[in-house]
C-alpha cells in the first residue's frame, strides 16, 4: 500500500481520532477502502443520521433504504459480481459496517443488512436458476431476505430444529414455528432450516434448507396479506429491548406450500451449508460490538470535554480519564484482533485454530460493547439515560443481543475450546 493511501485512511477520523481508530493498523487498508469508507459514510450521514431517531420511535425504517443502500454498493459487498455483487474483501465490509455503526443504531445494521446472513446459503448451494430469482433483486434491494433458523424451542442448539417439511408432489408442506427472526414481518424471501429427515436421519443430518417465498406459494399474494394467512403462514411482530427499527417476527407454519424448487442443495443435507456463513456472521457481530463500543466511548469522550461539574470539565478528573482510558483500551485490543482475523480470512484460511480465535472475538467484542457502553452511559450522567440523541442509551440496550443472537457467548467458548482440542 501507498504512502498517500495510508495518509488518506489517518486523515479519514483525524478529528476525532481516539475511539474510531485506535488499534487499527493503517496498513490493512488501500486505498480502495479508504474510498468505500467515504462513500459510506456519506450515506449513513445523508440517507441515515437524519431519521434514525423516527425510525428506532417507529420501530421500522422505510423500504426504499434497501434500494438506496444497493447504489452505493452496501447490499452487494462481499456476493459475486456475476450475481449482482460488489467483490470484496473482509476490510471492504469492516469498513462498511463499522461506517453503518456511526448512526448508532445496531437495528438499522441487522435489518438492512439481514440478506447477508439469508443469502450465503443460497449462493453456496442454490442452482443457477436459483440465483437469478432470488439473489439479485435482493441484492438490487428490490426484495428483502431472512434466516429462519431459531425456533421457540432452541436457538443454540442449531441441529435440533423441529419445524418439518413433507414432500407433495412439486411442494413442501410447512408444519412448526420460527421465532426472533430479523426482518420476519417484512421478507419476500426467508432461507429456512427445516427437517425433512425421518427418524433415522435425526440431528444434523435431516436438515433441508428451502428458501420460503412470501405471498403465498408463488408469491402471488402480497407479504403478511390476509391470503399469505389463508395459505398458512402467520407473521407475528416481535416487541425488544433494543434494535428497534429492525423487524423481527416470529413465523408460524400450517400447512404452508413451498415450491419443492426452492429447496437449495439435496434434501436432508442442508446442515452444512448453513453453517458455512457462521464465521463470517460472527466476524461481523464483532465489528459491529466494536464499532459500537467506538460510537459510545466518543460520545462520553466528547462529553467529558464538554461538561462541567463543580467548576472543571468532567476530563479533568482522573476517575474519568481513566475510565474512558480503559474503555478505548478495550476497543483497541478488540480491533486489532478483529483486523489481524481479518487480514487472515481474506488470506483464505479457515483452520480450526481460526475458527476458535473467531468465537472468541465475538465474546472479547460484545463483552467490550457492554463494557464501554455502560460506562458511557455512566459518564453521561442522565443525559445518558434520556431517548432521543443520545447514542450511548441506545447502544447500551442493544448490547445484550449482540452477545446472544448469532451464537451466544457461552456457546462461543465451548466452540473455541472444542476447535482448540481443550
Ligand atoms: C433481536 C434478535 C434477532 C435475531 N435474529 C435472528 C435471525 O434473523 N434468524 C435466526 O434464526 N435467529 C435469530 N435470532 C436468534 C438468536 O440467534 C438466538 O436467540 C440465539 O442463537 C440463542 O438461542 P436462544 O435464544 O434459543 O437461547 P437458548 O439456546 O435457549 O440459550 C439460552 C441461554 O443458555 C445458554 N446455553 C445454551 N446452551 C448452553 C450450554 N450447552 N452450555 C452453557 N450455556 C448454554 C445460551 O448461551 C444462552 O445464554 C435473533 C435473536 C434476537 C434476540
């Protein structure tokens, strides 16, 4: 990389150049990203930062985000070019991310951005037919896609699930539940794991994944209309603590038909190629944990500068200093394991050791969300504690899902240990 590449991505948070670039290593980033980064940044400050408070008070944002988020290349990083995407390397969707993170709003990343957890599996197993009809016009941010995994009885334990499909004629016939599924109410497309198998093919090994078409079977009917009911699938919106203009259902199947060309890859084999998108589900959690923590640490940061008690800036005492200190400590340590990872899947590697610095990435970085977050909070006093504006209050609600959704913590250190041989 270039001496001016360099000077560019340093120049990038020159104002601002404690907690959103502490422990990053300039030399990761070209100058292809630093270019990104700008153009991203400038739709979240156009497009996001001026609604991000109605949306979160409505708890949605408006659908035509998803086609303006397509301009800028945002819905396409990472998905082949030949499919509608934009290549990409994981430092092209860090900095993407960790740009989305600078509206403070954990739902606007989870639900703009749901597509990369519900389209991987179709990309990875889907036929060439299969790609033409569902990848691109998502990625163009015409349709809107989900994954339907987690069911009222289990999440962690992925190869459990219940929710059975039955083979008639050129369809499947959907019985059982999906439940907290990000953009559930609202997707045309939902990447499904359902069980196919019969009791021999128990665990694992009798998941089939079909891609479940809103509307009614050939999506004929409108999504959530009377008629998609009729037909047998009920979507019910999800109330949470946090990610509140992010939409999240729960899915009730009775006899919903499926076209049986929706399956992606061989029946019962499913399991696999859903697990295929977890490392880079859980590298993107952390970035987004990090970038987070980032937002929060800045937003006290800047405070402390500010604000006066007892006749002196809040910065001037050493409680506070060394608080805020300990938070950006934190951030750098986490970001730079989070680049060094990086640096080595985009290397390709996808060794066991990989896998469990991965799980143990996403505990360092939602750990250090919640560490920084309840601090900010703390050093903003009530203002912290107040809706509207204040960035850290909503972050420090959205912790708790960070270190639960896409593998919880306790989950992820299992993992790390089973990968290491421990
Ligand atoms: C806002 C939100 C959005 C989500 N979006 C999606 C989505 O789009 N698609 C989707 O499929 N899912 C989604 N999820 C579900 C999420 O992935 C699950 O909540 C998560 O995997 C945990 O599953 P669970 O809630 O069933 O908890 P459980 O599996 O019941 O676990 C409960 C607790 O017990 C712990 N635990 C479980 N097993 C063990 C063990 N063996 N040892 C020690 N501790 C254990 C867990 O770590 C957790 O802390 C979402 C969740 C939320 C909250």
């Amino acid at each position: 990389m270039g001496a001016a590449s360099r000077r560019a991505f340093s120049s990038v948070d020159s104002a601002a150049a404690c907690a959103f670039t502490g422990g990053s290593n300039p030399a990761h980033f070209t100058a292809e990203h630093v270019a990104f980064r700008a153009s991203v940044r400038a739709f979240v400050q156009r497009e996001v930062e001026p609604h991000i408070e109605a949306w979160e008070a409505a708890e949605a944002f408006p659908r035509d985000l998803y086609a303006k988020a397509a301009e800028v290349g945002l819905l396409g990083l990472g998905f082949p070019e030949e499919l509608g995407g934009v290549p990409g390397d994981p430092f092209l969707n860090y900095v993407a991310h960790a740009e989305l993170c600078r509206a403070g709003s954990g739902g606007l990343c989870a639900g703009l951005m749901s597509h990369t957890i519900g389209l991987p599996p179709v990309v990875k197993m889907g036929t060439p037919e299969q790609h033409a009809r569902i990848v691109g016009p998502v990625l163009a941010g015409e349709k809107v896609m989900a994954l339907g995994i987690t069911e009222p009885g289990g999440g962690s334990d992925v190869a459990n699930i219940r929710c059975r499909a039955e083979r008639d004629g050129d369809h499947y016939v959907l019985h059982g539940e999906k439940v907290f599924i990000t953009s559930g109410v609202r997707a045309d497309f939902v990447t499904t794991a359902v069980r196919t198998g019969g009791a021999a093919e128990g665990g694992a090994g009798g998941i089939s994944v079909l891609v479940v078409q809103g509307g009614g079977p050939d999506g004929a009917f409108g999504v959530g209309s009377e008629e998609e009911r009729a037909a047998g699938l009920t979507r019910t919106k999800l109330s949470k603590m946090g990610w509140a203009c992010s939409d999240t259902a729960a899915l009730h199947f009775d006899g919903y038909r499926v076209p049986a060309a929706n399956l992606l890859g061989e029946e019962n084999r499913g399991f696999g190629g859903l697990m295929a998108n977890f490392n880079n589900e859980r590298f993107m959690i952390a970035v987004w944990a990090c970038e987070m923590a980032a937002v929060a640490t800045q937003e006290a940061l800047d405070w402390a500068r500010e604000r006066h008690t007892f006749g002196a800036p809040l910065l001037s005492h050493q409680v506070v200093r060394h608080r805020l200190v300990d938070m950006h400590t934190r951030i750098c340590a986490t970001r730079s394991m989070a680049e060094g990872l990086g640096a080595r899947l985009a290397a390709g590697e996808s060794s066991k050791q990989l896998v469990s610095e991965l799980a143990m990435l996403k505990v360092q970085a939602t750990d250090t969300a919640e560490y920084c977050a309840g601090h900010a909070v703390q050093i903003l006093g009530g203002a912290g504690y107040m809706k509207g504006g204040c960035k850290s209050e909503r972050i420090f609600r959205e912790t708790k899902v960070l270190s639960i959704g896409g593998g919880a913590s306790e989950i992820m250190k299992d993992l790390a240990t089973r990968q290491l041989g421990w």
